[in-house]
C-alpha cells in the first residue's frame, strides 16, 4: 500500500534527504567547533563553551519545540518582528514549505552541535603538543597548524561517526519532525519523513 501510494516518494526523499543532509551538516559543524575550542587557552573559558553548547542537548524536542515557535510565530514572532524593524515583508513560516529545509537542519545542528563537538574536542587533545611545536617553530600560523596537523588528526574519527551515522539515516527523528513543525499539514512536503508518517 505504501509502495503504491502518491506519499512514498516524498517520504524516502525527505527521510534520505535529511539523514544525509544531516550527517554532513552536523560533522563539519561539531569538527570546526572543536578545532576552535582547540585554539582557546583558558581552561575556564573552554569550560563555559562546552557547558553551553552540550546544553542544548539535554532540552527535550517540545521545549524546542516551543522555542521555535516562539521565534516563527507568524504574528508575534521574534523573525517577524525583526523583518518588520528591517522593513522587509513578514513570513508566514507555518504555511510555505520552502523555508523548513533550512530551520530543521539549524534546529537539529543547534540541539547536537555541542556533544558530538566534545566527541572530537576529545581526540584534538590526544594530538602530541610537539607537533604543534615544531610546526610554530617551522614558521606555520595558527591556520597552517589547524590544516596540516588537527584536521587530519579528525578524519579517522569522523570518518567512522560518519559510517556509524548512515546506519540510522531512514530513522528519522520523530521529535525533530512532529514538534517543530507542529504537525501542519500544509509543510508535510518538506517535513514529512517515515517516523511521523
């Protein structure tokens, strides 16, 4: 029934489409936030970055849920209020698709960034110091240094989050795609995935 049906090729597209969107997004995301924390110095301040960016991870899919409407609410909404200040016309987020593409993959970067982060701010540490040493002594910047010795230190270990990912990409995250589109009908071209169907 389903196979037949007008609803199947949407569902697959939306669900692969979003795994593998996600996959992506969420890797480069988590690797250039702890090559940053890898840059930071202070031990306090690292602390205060990983606190506040794992945060996220703890809140469950209604909360931000209601944080999300809170910001796209289509009269009182914190972006509308904004392109109204900017003189630009108002959005009603609720009702055209178009837009959903982008606020799911922010809203799911925004919830896991901080731990999968932690993930390979973990490996960045066991890096030998003399490396980075030798490369400053070498003459290499602070970029030079990031490319040439953290970032290939990474590939190994987002190489196989990234396989152990793909296991999970027809699971679509009920939460994710019921609460933060409210389960309207009218955005089910862009949010519908096999969870929620």
């Amino acid at each position: 029934f389903f196979f037949l049906s007008q609803d199947a090729w949407r569902i697959a597209r939306n669900t692969l489409g979003y795994g593998a969107l996600f996959i992506v997004v969420n890797a480069v995301s988590a690797a250039t936030v702890a090559l940053l924390l890898n840059e930071v110095r202070s031990r306090a301040a690292i602390k205060a970055y990983q606190t506040i960016m794992i945060l996220p991870n703890f809140l469950s899919w209604v909360v931000v849920g209601f944080i999300a409407y809170i910001l796209l609410n289509p009269s009182l909404g914190v972006m509308n209020q904004l392109l109204r200040f900017f003189g630009a016309k108002e959005v009603d987020w609720y009702s055209d698709p178009k837009y959903w593409p982008f606020i799911l993959t922010i809203t799911n970067t925004w919830k896991f960034v901080g731990m999968n982060s932690i993930v390979y701010y973990a490996a960045l540490l066991g890096v030998n110091q003399e490396l980075y040493e030798a490369a400053t002594i070498d003459g290499a910047n602070g970029f030079q240094r990031c490319w040439h010795i953290s970032l290939p230190a990474l590939v190994p270990l987002i190489t196989m989050l990234s396989i152990l990912a793909v296991g999970n990409i027809f699971r679509g995250d009920f939460g994710l795609f019921y609460q933060i589109p409210r389960d309207v009908g009218a955005l089910y071209p862009t949010t519908d995935v096999i969870d929620t169907y």
